[in-house]
C-alpha cells in the first residue's frame, strides 16, 4: 500500500493559483523523453454553487447491484480519516466519509474541486486567504439518520491534534496553531479536555470560520483530505476508531475483521442529491486481505467467480509484467497503466548516520537500476535524481550529485567511506516489493564494504517505525507523492525539522538543517504561482549540500481490474483508481 496521498494533476496547481493570483504556472513535462511527459489536465474551482450539488452525473452503462472486491495483501494502516494518509485508504474511504470540500473528476484529466459537505469550496472573506468560511449543506446525514452538523466537521479537526491520533496530514493544525508543532499549545480534546482549537469557529449548526495569522490560500485544496471528515463527539472511540468509523458516505462498515478483510454495504441514509461525485451503484464492497501481488494478478487474469469483480490493487508484480502487457486486447483493456507521482527513495535515519560521506557513499554505491529491475523496470517507473516528481509545478532535474551512476560505483563509494568500516540496519517490508528490494540494496551496498543486516518487518507496521523518531533502523525505502503538485507539500512535509515530534514523523529521514529552513521560509511566503522554481532550487540544495536520502525512481501505475469492473479510473487527485462511480458490467 502506498504511503502518502498522491496528486498527479498540474491542473490541480492551476486551482491553486488562479485561486491566489488569477494566473497559473505550467510544467510541460519538457526534460524526458515522449513517453514520460507529464499529462496536462485541465481543473478549475467551482465558482457556481450548483457545482457543489447532487446528484453526480450518471455513468453511462452502470447499473444497480453486485458486490465488487478489492484485493490487498496487508490491512490498511488507518482508516480513522484523521489518522489516513495513505492512498488506497482514502480511495476506500471515499465511500464512508464525506470532507469539506473534494476533487470531482471525469477520468480523463479534468478536475474540479467542489463542496462536498460544505455548499462550496470556501469563501475566502478578505480576498487575503486568512479568512475562510464554510457553510455545510443541510441534509446530509451519517448512517444512523442523524444529520451532518458544523460541530462534528470541528470536533474532527481537534482530534487530529491529538498525539494518539497520528498518522494524518498535518496542513490544517499546523496553519491553525501557526506553529509546526502544532500541539504544542492546544493538544486535543482528550489531551486539553476541550474543543477550543485555535482559529477554528462554530457558527450555529453549519457555520464554520477558519481564521490564521499568515496567509493559507491552499485551505480548499487541504481540506479535501480526511482531515476535515465529520466525527460526533459522542462516536469517538480515540484510537478504536480506527476499527468502526461512522459513515457519512454512500456506504457504511459492516464487518471488519482485521488483517482479514473489510465489508461495506449501503448507507440507507445517504442522500444522492447532496453529493456531487459519488454513486452507491453497488449493493456492497468486500476487501480480501491475504494475497500478494502475484496471486491478486493470477486470479484477476483467471477471471474465475467473483474476481471478475475484483481488482488487483497492489499492482501487476514484475514476474508477470511481460505477460499482462504482450496479453491480448481484453487484457490491455482491463489494466490501468499510466505515469504516477510518487517518488522512491532510500531514507538515511539522519540522527543515526550524522557523516555526509557515509550518506554520500550509500547513494553511491546502491544499484537504483536494479531495484526498478526488480519492479519491471521501464514499466514500472523512471530513474530519478530528485526528491520532487516531475509532475511538480517549477521541477527541474539535475545530475545526481554523487555522480556514480544508476548502477552505483563500488569503488568511489569506498572512497567516500574513507576506510570506515559502517554497519547499516535495513528495516525491510515483509511484503512481495520487500523480498525482491532488499537483496538488491544488500548485495549493491555491501560490494563497497558496508556491513548491511536486514531485518523484515510486517507491511502494516513499516510506516509506523519509520515515523518514530529514534527508531533503531539506519535505512528504509519510503515513497511520497505530493498532497498537491506544489513543492509546498512535498519539501516542507519531508525535510523541514522543526516539524519533527515523537512519532508520527513524515520526515522519516529526521533531516533538519537551519539554512534549508530558512529557504523553506521563503518559499513558503511566495505566491503560489510563483513559487516552483524556489522549490526546485531547494530540492537540489538538500541533495547536494546534505544527501539525506538517495532517490531511486519515479513511479508508473499499473493494476489490473476484473472483466465485469466498471466505472473505475486511476485518479489524477490520488494517483490510484478511484471507486465512487464503480459499478459490475
């Protein structure tokens, strides 16, 4: 399962700051070859109110009934909203939980973010982005018949200030509490006994003011995460929640057996005419968890029983890549194959490998071309020397700075080492991409005479460990793709270390340097429209002053869905398919 939301849209950086500025800056893509450029979409804000309203549009050929099935080999890490921040989560949870505002799209590149719960995307009261309000549709009610109130939308937004409740994006607290650490004031509603956040209002029972003391013109565009999805105070389970979050979507839990799998069946109370994306077309939804991405891929590929329903959500694995594409029309008509935005890196624990040399010597001597071998090489991504992918607004591309190669060079990397004889611990997925990575890593590193033990660990506890600062690992493979393609939610997140805590950490390299910071600073002050090249300009600043990570590679999508799946598109806001307008051929 891929950590971190995912936007592959440049459009969505149009909203952005046509929203800010009127204007837009445009990555064209220019620097890779023609199958690499980056797709333009076409996005707008939805300025008309109807825009905001149900019912969505009808699919053509969809029709009532039959239970899809979605296939994942290990249980999602949350799906409490405030604590979601990985992608096929948020796609499941499209169906359960409603946010503020929410990205419409028709499947081939237009995007629009739209008021889900509120009637619009937000009013922006000065024309300053410091004061926003929202006014929550009325109607709109959870699984038990009660309806949506402006309260509950609040009460989430204070959970997610709890350091229990970690895990999700942090946006909204950090604006909020004008601090990047963000509880270190106001701690929650468990923690500080109340639900006064700072800057967060309740007007009546559909009002809600957000008011900062710096500029947040991205306020709509963050709200669309899980952050702002409603919990009744009085439904709150803390951490439990994580097991039976209430519905407020088209479709409700009912049954979840953890690590095993999940069924969803409809929200009765669930009105139509108040949602402007979704569908409940189907009569329910069944993740199995258990099987690999090999399995997945055979059984979807039989097409046997209900797997004609079913998709294979962890992706075509390299053993059966040549197969699935050289397959037959019915099969390339079945697979969702295009350029995504995360980007791979090894993570450096930073706290732990303090010697730029050592760090420098890692991305050296490893053979990132041997790890995208391992996935399926040129279907499966691109080489890449930068943090941002290159779907980000202003990205630049530049050499790598140890200049070893995309094979890694042994013998420079022992250079670079000085003699030192270096231990490295490689904390490892216990997972299919993890057994086929790791010996890579293992082998490419010790032939410049790193002494590398592996040590395997389960898939759902992976993200976790390397969120806990003073974890006892020295290297992990993580992945990022940016909450919009703007370098604000791909450089800040990564690699500002005032933002470090506890846990919780999506700095999983706990890189902190005062003069990045600074940079930071001012970028983050720039308009949004203007601000692409001061990020590109960061980007190749860390990597070549302090080489907190090695980048590896860019990735492609690729997964393949049943023959009576239908409706289902990779999502140019998430970077996986999305479910709302499924439904069985």
């Amino acid at each position: 399962m891929r950590p971190r939301r995912a936007v592959a849209a440049t459009g969505i950086a149009c909203m952005l700051a046509a929203a800010a500025l009127g204007g837009c800056s445009k990555n064209t893509g220019d620097g890779g070859s023609d199958d690499e450029k980056v797709q333009q979409q076409t996005s707008a804000i939805a300025t008309d109110p109807k825009d905001s309203q149900g019912p969505a549009p009808e699919v053509p050929g969809a029709k009532r009934g039959g239970t899809l099935k979605l296939m994942l080999e290990t249980d999602y890490e949350h799906l409490d909203p405030q604590r979601t921040y990985t992608v096929q989560a948020m796609a499941t949870e499209h169906l359960l939980v409603r946010t503020l505002t929410q990205f419409r799209e028709d499947g081939k590149g237009k995007l629009t973010l739209v008021g889900d719960l509120a009637e619009t995307p937000g009013k922006d009261v000065n024309g300053d982005c410091k004061t926003w309000e929202f006014t929550l549709k009325k109607g709109v009610k959870y699984e038990d018949g009660t309806e949506v109130k402006a309260a509950d939308v609040a009460y989430g937004i204070a959970r997610s200030f709890e350091e229990s409740i970690d895990g999700g994006a942090t946006y909204v607290q950090e604006w909020l509490a004008d601090n990047p650490s963000y509880n270190a004031d106001y701690k929650g509603p468990y923690t500080s006994g109340n639900t006064n956040v700072p800057g967060l209002t309740v007007d009546g029972d559909y009002g809600l003011k957000f008011a900062f003391k710096n500029p947040h013109c991205d306020l709509p565009f963050a709200l669309a995460l899980p952050t702002s999805a409603p919990v009744p105070q009085a439904k709150d389970t803390k951490t439990e929640y994580d097991r039976r979050i209430f519905s407020s979507g088209p479709y409700k839990i009912k049954e979840y057996v953890k690590d095993t799998r999940l069924v969803l069946e409809r929200n009765p109370n669930w009105d139509a005419k108040t949602d402007p994306l979704r569908h409940d077309y189907l009569d329910g939804v069944v993740v199995e968890m258990g099987p690999n991405a090999t399995a997945q891929t055979e059984r979807v590929l039989a097409g046997s029983g209900d797997d004609a329903a079913a998709i294979a959500w962890d992706g075509v694995p390299q053993s059966l890549v040549n197969q699935v594409l050289n397959g037959d029309q019915a099969i390339k008509d079945r697979l969702d194959h295009v350029a995504g935005p995360f980007v791979y890196v090894l993570s450096i624990n930073n706290e732990r490998i303090k010697d730029i040399k050592v760090r420098q010597a890692i991305g050296c001597a490893l053979d990132k071309q041997g790890i995208l071998l391992t996935q399926g090489g040129d279907a499966a991504g691109r080489l890449t020397n930068t943090l941002m992918a290159n779907t980000t607004i202003g990205w630049a591309d530049y050499p790598d700075p140890t200049g070893c190669g995309p094979t890694g060079d042994p013998e420079k990397a022992k250079e670079l080492l000085g003699g030192q004889k270096v231990k490295l611990v490689f904390m490892s997925r216990n997972s299919e991409f993890g057994q086929q990575t790791a010996p890579v890593v293992k082998e490419s590193l010790e032939k410049a005479g790193f002494e590398v033990v592996v040590q395997f660990v389960e898939r759902a506890q992976h993200n976790p460990i390397a969120r806990t600062r003073g974890n006892q690992y020295d290297i992990y493979i993580s992945n990022w793709g940016a909450d919009w393609p703007s370098g604000a939610s791909t450089i800040p997140v990564l690699y500002d270390g005032r933002k470090l805590g506890p846990q919780g950490n999506s700095n999983v390299s706990y890189f902190n340097a005062d003069d990045v910071n600074a940079e930071i600073d001012k970028a983050s002050a720039m308009p949004a429209g203007d601000a692409g090249p001061a990020w590109a300009k960061i980007d190749r600043m860390i990597e070549e002053k302090y080489y907190p990570v090695a980048p590896i590679f860019q990735n492609k999508h690729m997964v393949l869905l049943g023959a009576k799946v239908g409706g289902v598109f990779v999502s140019d806001n998430i970077g996986v398919e999305v479910l709302y307008n499924a439904y069985l051929k």
